[in-house]
C-alpha cells in the first residue's frame, strides 16, 4: 500500500515538473523573439531600415511634414517609440521630414476644382481633401476657402483642402390637379408658382370626358358636329381642362412644363 503511494506521489511530482519545464520553454521561446525597438528619429531612411533589419523589423514611411529642426530626408517621428518591446517581423512607422517650407501657398478660392487642382500640383503639392457645401447665390465648382490658407507660414505639410460650392437641388413640389379649371386661371397659378405651361390641346367633342366627385374620369355626351366650313376650335382662356400631365400628385421641381386638354 505505501508503495503504491509513494509511486503515485512521485507520478505527480514528475508531471508538475513536466507542466513546469514546458511553460518555461514557451516563455523563453516567445521572449526570445521579442526585441527592443532602436531609436531611429534624425536618421536617413536607409540607415534606419539596416538599424531595424538586423533586429528583424521592418521600416515603414507613412507621411511627409515640414520640419525646420529635422533636416529634410531624415526621419522626425517613430511608432513605436524607442525601448518599446515587440515581435521580431514588427512593422515601424515612420514621418519622413521634408525640410523648412520653400513654396508658397497659393490663393486659389474662386477657381474650379480643377485649375485648383492643377495650381495646386504645379507647385510641387499635393491635394488632400474635398468638401462640399451650397452657396445660393456663387456658382457651383468654385473653390470658397482653402486650408491652409494663401501665403501660410509654418506649414506643416505639402498639402491643401479645399471647399467647393455645389448646386443646390431643385425644391421638389407635389402636383395639384387643375382638371375642371379654366385654362386662364391654371395659367396664372402654374406662373405664379414657378411652373410652366406646356402644351394645351383641344379634346374632340366626341371624346369628352370630366371628372366625378372621386376623381374618376365620366364620358359625357358627344356635341353636335361641327359644320363642315368652321374653323378648328382653339384653345382659350375661357377653355376647361379635362387632362393634365404630370398628373394631380406626382412630385415636380420648380420650372416643369404641365401640359393640358381641354374643351
């Protein structure tokens, strides 16, 4: 019995151990893959990427500022800082200095986008954002404000936002109907609210129709034909309107033609 114990009890020391000796290695094993990232800030490109390729890190240039302590080449800024422990395979992103500011910005509000763009590039910058607003009363595609503005000192990089005017969209209306008005009184009202009016037909007796307290279209009893000698009736003031199109209901913009039958 107590050697089945002490067999037991030496069993368990022996896996305990085991667990130990391998957690161990596993920490030593990912630890040692881990390095201290070097600082590389006021360092050329090149130089820094043989700094980081014998820890096993790679180098990585995201933007370009202007500097006036930094020398233009050489790197202003790292991520992550220096002392920080990572992976080796680990990516360093870097800011690139581009020197004092030599160039000017240039004014280009009240230009198009695209002369802005091409001011803007024939400089040596570059075009960062877009943006666009309604103006009443400016034309659409013309640069209203830049960022930075013209002749800006202390620029920090060689890029310029720009906000552009846009065409407002037309209001939007919903169709009236006009059918069993005069055709005078739906002229005045179509002007009045900004409409046109289109074209107005005269309906064949034969072919009148009006329209029933639901909005239903009711044929009516066909007139005496006219004598063979009269003159094609036309349209007048005084006419009553038995079709519209755009139909009651639709929605419209401001300035559509509406075009009428009548009778």
């Amino acid at each position: 019995m107590r050697s089945a114990i002490r067999f037991a009890m030496l069993s368990l020391v022996l896996v305990v151990v085991a667990m130990l000796s391998g957690l161990t290695a596993m920490r030593l094993a990912i630890h040692g893959q881990e390095v201290a990232v070097p600082p590389i800030v006021g360092v050329t490109p090149a130089e820094a990427e043989r700094t980081l390729s014998s820890l096993g890190l790679q180098l990585a240039i995201e933007r370009q500022y202007y500097s006036p302590q930094i020398p233009e080449g050489r790197i202003m800024s790292q991520l992550p800082m220096p002392g920080t422990k990572v992976r080796r395979g680990w990516q360093v992103r870097v800011a690139q200095s581009l020197g004092p500011t030599r160039v000017a910005i240039p004014d280009v509000t009240g230009e198009s986008e695209h002369a802005a763009e091409l001011n803007i590039r024939r400089r040596g910058l570059d075009l960062a954002s877009v943006a666009e607003v309604e103006a009443p009363g400016i034309p659409a595609d013309q640069v209203l404000a830049q960022s930075p503005p013209a002749n800006a000192k202390q620029v920090l990089a060689p890029k310029i936002s720009l906000l552009l005017t846009t065409a407002a969209d037309p209001q939007a209306f919903v169709m009236p109907s006009f059918v069993g008005q005069l055709l005078g009184s739906a002229n005045r009202t179509l002007m009045d609210s900004g409409f046109r009016l289109g074209n107005v037909t005269m309906v064949p007796p034969t072919s009148v129709t009006t329209t029933d307290a639901e909005g239903q279209s009711v044929p009516t009893a066909p007139s005496a034909p006219p004598p063979q000698s009269a003159a094609p009736a036309q349209p007048s003031p005084a006419s009553i309107i038995v079709s519209q199109s755009p139909s009651a209901g639709q929605r419209v913009v401001a300035g559509t033609a509406v075009n009428f039958e009548v009778r």
